[in-house]
C-alpha cells in the first residue's frame, strides 16, 4: 500500500505566503516524479508543479516566479513554497507521486493525497 498525505494549508491574506509538504510512505519501490495538482470550485483539477527524480521542474503558467517545488528524494517528500498568493489561487491541493511498488517494480502508476484547502482572501 502507498500513502501520500499533505499538511500545510489553510488561510492566507493576499499577498501572503503558504509551504505545502507531501509525505510518501509504504511498499515503494521508486519514484519518478512528483508533483502538486489544484481543483478550485466549480473547476477542473490543473497542474501546478511537478519535479522529476533529476529535479527538473515544470511550473503552471500562472505560478511561474511565485511557486517553488522542491523534493527530499531520501525522504520521499515533496514541498511548494507559494508566494504572493492571489485569491484566484485558493483552491484544494493535491500531491501526486508517478512511483513503482515492490509488487510491481517495473510498472509506474499516479497516486495521489487526499488534498489540502488553500484558501486566500481578498
């Protein structure tokens, strides 16, 4: 079994700062890469960051320069600093994690956190 469980959110002024963490765990084999997805209200869930296991990053548009994602692959975590936060940035973060079990070493599949609320007020 993988876990993947996100702490970090909550409430935040505009302008304001919030560090997200996701903590991989279980019968992991490898990871590949790692990532943040978003759903806000009434949308479909987007891509924020990801950050392969090299430690390439590929960013949103719209989270470029306010964003960082960063990984500890010896702990399996991975972090997003979000600076200047807008309200239109407010929304449920997901975790996900493209990785292999020790059950199926040569396969990689997505899995994902339960999410986390980051709301940002105007």
């Amino acid at each position: 079994q993988v876990q993947l469980v996100e702490s970090g959110g909550g409430l935040v002024q505009a302008g304001g700062s919030l560090r997200l963490s996701c903590a991989a765990s279980g019968s992991i084999f490898s990871i590949n890469a790692m990532g943040w997805y978003r759903q806000a209200p009434g949308k479909q869930r987007e891509l924020v960051a990801t950050i392969t296991s090299g430690g390439i990053t590929k960013y949103a548009d719209d989270v470029k320069g306010r964003f960082t994602i960063s990984r500890d692959t010896a702990k399996r975590t991975v972090h997003i600093q979000m600076s200047s936060l807008k309200p239109e940035d407010t929304a449920v973060y997901y975790c996900y994690a493209q990785l292999t079990t020790y059950s199926e070493r040569y396969a990689y599949k997505n899995y994902w956190g339960q999410g986390t609320q980051a709301t940002v007020s105007s």
